[in-house]
C-alpha cells in the first residue's frame, strides 16, 4: 500500500489545470444505460471511482472505451439489471444507475452504497422519489430492488427534502426515472448544486424535456426514447478549491485554470473574510500571497452555500489562521474526521455536536497521519505543505476516488510530496 511524503514549507508557482468534475460525471456515465445510441463524454478524470462506475455499466451491459479523458459507451445488452455489490459497495455514488435502469429497463438491482464513513448518508429520498412515480421496492439481502408498474412510471410531484435539506444522487435518480415516466414530473425541494444541470443539460442534449434544473424546482416532461450524446463535463468545483487553498496554505501564487469562478463564490468569500485575495481573469483564478490568513466562521448547506466536501480543506487553513475559527457542519454532521488526525499535526481543534472550534496556531508539525474519506486525505496533504518537516499520509487509495494524480499536480508547482510504498517508509525508519 502507498503513501504521500509531504516535506513541509516548500512555496508553490505555475498553473494547475482543473479536471473534469468527478460529481456530475458519476450519474452522466449512467444515463448511458438511457439509450440504444452512442455516448461520448469528454472531459471525464480518470480517477478510482469514474473507473469503477465504467466497470459497474460494463457488468450492465454497456460496452465502453477509454481514450485519455474521453469515455464511449454504447448499450450492447440488456439482460443484466443488477448492480454487483463487490462494486457498489466502494462508493456510495454506485447507487446513480437505480434511476436510469428502472427507467429505461423497468426493474433494478441494486446493492446498499458504499463509500467514505463520514456518518449516516440514506437513500430514503431515492426511495421515496421512485415509488412516488409507481414503481415498487423491496429489501433482500443488502439489495434494493425497484420494479415498474405494469403501466410503466407515471409523473407525479414529488418532495425531495430530507432533514438535512436537498439530495443531489437522490435528484438525479428521480430526475432520470422521470424522463420515461408518462405526464409531467415536478421534483420540489430539489437539488441546484451546478452537478445536476450538468445531468439535466446532457439529458436534454439526448431528447429529454427538463426545465428548472438549478432551482429548487424541477419540471419533467416524460418521453419515449433518448438518442446518444457527445457531451463534455463541467470542471470541477471541488477540485478547484482544494487548490485554492492549496495556494492560501502555502501563501502562493498558484493559478488554477480552467474551473468556473461562479461555482466558487461561497468559497471565494470565506477565503476573502480570511484575508485571501484571489485575482479572476476569465476562468482563471489567481491566488495573491499574503500574511497568515484570518480566522473566519462557515456553515455548510446545500448549493449555492459553502460545500460540505470543502469542509476538510479548509479545516486545514483555519488550523493556521490567525484568531478562532468555527465550522458548523450542517449537511453530514459527523463529517469531522480530518480534525483528529489535524490534532496529531499540533492543530487545536474541538468537535461537538456537528461544530468544530478552530484555534489557529502558528506552524503545524509534520507527524504520520491517515486517511479516513476522501476528502479527509486532501485536506491532510494540505495540512502537510503547510507543516514544518515531513508528514506521512496514510491510506492515499481514499484520495485516489476523487483526484487525479494529485501528488503530480502539486509537485509540478514546486511542493515537495512523493508518492512511496508503506513498506518502503517502515523498513528505512526501522534500519
């Protein structure tokens, strides 16, 4: 098993290219399973889990072909509708094909998700949202199974809020059962994070009748088929933070290219009450160095609010900050897990209740670390480039879900991380 070597300390330059948006490519590979035609998607990253989604619609018949960052998919049988649980079970995005086969195949099976442990993240609003359009459901085993009536799906107005406010897998699920379904769907309480317009444009792209993506309501005119599509997925709003704070954090004047400054405002104004400056040139953002950031407070919510999966990295950054900071976790309230492994760097941190009190301290300490989820291991390699002498960063394959070589990236800005077995580490420690 590999690990990331962070030597602390090193300034970072150049520009750094945003992928494609790991999100909304996740559910638009699925709407492959949508149409006899041929897909193309451009701007895919190849990264764990966009590879494991082609694996789980090859086993769904679907045959397919890398090339760089481009996918092709086409539809070659339909025999098979369930889902492999030894697949399913690495990410819990697997659950994206539940919509798009029991829209176009009728039935679905379809194994409980998996993924990062970051607390209880249900698919009860998936659930909810596909028997509101008739189609029934039941539990066997660790599998969900949904089946159409014999009438086929029929539209209907669904509510999709849970008590942690919209879904997003669970709105795109609903989204693409909907678009078989006969009548009109309208989706309330829907998601409007940038990833499902991306799902309802490339929808549309292929003959679906979707209005309202983006707002909190969704309008769906059932049809009766999809054509193929060639279509190109938007940047990645995630990424494209992790790097802007990868610039605040090392006090850099790194560029990151090609990423949508509007899918950034939430971030860009925490970063600013932080004393952060960030220059835009068109879809260029440009971080200016500065003094030790500002402490500052966020809360997370759903789109246009401050996204939960930036919560770990910028955890990194107020651990630095000047002053208290506070973080109100308000989508997955367990979603702490970086802070403890933070601690074992010197950061001052306290959970409780879905908050985290950040007192920021002057230097981290380089110290051997782990990777619990995704976004956890990012904001961990963070902590490290901004730390004094070496962090280890343990279990990387969490880090691999979301970003694509993330240690080439950064050292191609000048940061000092290599990428070296476990093993490797133990026995020169151990000599």
């Amino acid at each position: 098993m590999d690990c990331y070597l962070v030597e602390g300390g090193a300034k970072l330059s150049g520009t750094v290219q945003v992928n494609g948006s790991k999100n909304a490519a996740l559910p638009i590979l699925a709407v492959s399973l949508m149409t006899g035609g041929r897909c193309t998607f451009r701007n895919v990253p190849v990264i764990r889990d966009l590879q494991t989604q082609v694996k789980i619609l090859n086993t769904l018949g679907i045959e397919s072909q890398w090339d760089g960052h481009t996918v092709t998919t086409k539809v070659v049988d339909t025999y098979n509708s369930v889902a492999p649980y030894e697949l399913v079970k690495t990410m819990r995005a697997g659950v994206c094909v539940l919509g798009p086969l029991l829209g176009m195949r009728g039935q679905a099976t379809v194994s409980l998700p998996g993924g990062c442990v970051i607390g209880e993240r249900p698919i009860d609003l998936h659930l909810k949202g596909l028997a509101a359009l008739g189609a029934e459901i039941a539990f066997d085993q660790g599998n969900i199974h949904v089946k159409a009536p014999r009438g086929g799906l029929k539209g209907a107005t669904i509510y999709l809020g849970g008590k942690f406010g919209s879904s997003v897998l669970a709105t795109d699920n609903v989204m693409c059962a909907a678009v078989f379904a006969k009548g009109v769907t309208v989706i309330e309480c829907a998601a409007c994070e940038p990833e499902v317009v991306d799902l309802a444009d490339c929808l549309n792209a292929m003959g679906a009748k979707i209005t309202g993506a983006g707002s909190p309501r969704i309008t769906i005119h059932g049809v009766k088929r999809l054509k193929g599509v060639d279509w190109s997925v938007i940047p990645d709003r995630i990424e494209t933070a992790t790097f802007l704070i990868a610039g605040a954090i090392t006090q850099s004047p790194i560029t990151i290219a090609g990423g949508r400054p509007d899918h950034q405002l939430a971030v860009l104004d925490v970063l600013r009450q932080m004393g952060v400056e960030v220059k835009r040139n068109g879809s260029k953002m440009t971080v200016v160095p500065g003094g030790r950031p500002k402490s500052a407070e966020l809360a997370t919510l759903p789109y246009p609010a401050f996204p939960t999966d930036v919560q770990s990295p910028m955890l990194a950054l107020m651990a630095i900050a000047n002053g208290t900071s506070i973080v109100t976790e308000r989508i997955y309230p367990d979603r702490f897990m970086a802070a403890a492994e933070m601690k074992r760097l010197g950061a001052n941190i306290a959970v409780s209740n879905g908050q985290a009190v950040i007192q920021g301290v002057e230097r981290l300490q380089g110290a051997p670390v782990m990777a619990s989820d995704l976004r956890c291991g990012a904001a961990l390699v963070l902590a490290g480039l901004a730390a004094q002498g070496q962090t280890r960063v343990s279990r990387i394959y969490h880090v691999e879900r979301g970003y694509e070589r993330f240690e080439e990236r950064l050292r191609k800005l000048g940061a000092k991380i290599s990428r070296v077995s476990e093993e490797s580490v133990e026995a020169a420690a151990g000599a």
